[in-house]
C-alpha cells in the first residue's frame, strides 16, 4: 500500500525486485491511497493538517511516543501547504486546486 507520489516514485524498484524474485508484476495488486477533498481551500487545510504527517509516519514518526512530539515535528518537517498539495481537492464549483493523482498517469 502506497500513496500516488510513493508509488510513481518507486514502482521501477518495485518491478525490478519482483522480477528477480521470478513474479510477474501484472499478477501482483498494489493498492494507492488517496486522500480526496471536496470543499474548499479552507477544508483542504483542514485535512492536510490531519494527514500531512503520513509521508514520514512509517519512516520516523512511528518510533515516537508522544503525540505532541509527532504533531509539532510534522509542522516542522512538513507545512500545511505541502500537505495540501498532496490531496487532491477540488471547490464546489469542481475547478481543482491540486490534483496528486495527475502526476500518476
């Protein structure tokens, strides 16, 4: 499991291990997560500022105990503005801010 940027990023790696290891990728399922909001850029703040700490949860964060530590260390290492830009979101009138899925296809 992998976020799109993770996933785009890493696949040629991914591929190149699978193979080596005699699978064949075509067979094997990867699944992205994506993070969607749909409001405006205020929302989109809103849920960057819970989700902006999972590019390094499973690198870092996840051997600190504190959650305040976690929380104040993301606000360093990762600004609510980079979080935005990794969700895709869109306002009501559908013209997106960001679109991560994008740099996907």
């Amino acid at each position: 499991m992998t976020d799109p940027l993770t996933w785009q990023k890493f696949k040629p790696d991914w591929e190149a291990g699978a193979k080596e290891a005699g699978k064949n990728t075509t067979e094997m399922p990867v699944l992205i997560e994506q993070f969607v909001v749909v409001g405006d850029k205020s929302d989109a703040a809103k849920a960057a500022g819970l989700w902006r700490f999972l590019p390094k949860a499973f690198k870092t964060y996840y051997k600190m105990a504190d959650p305040a530590a976690i929380e104040q260390r993301a606000g360093e290492e990762l600004p609510l503005e980079k979080g935005i830009r990794r969700l895709v979101h869109r306002d009501r009138s559908g013209d997106p801010y960001c679109c991560a899925a994008e740099a996907v296809r």
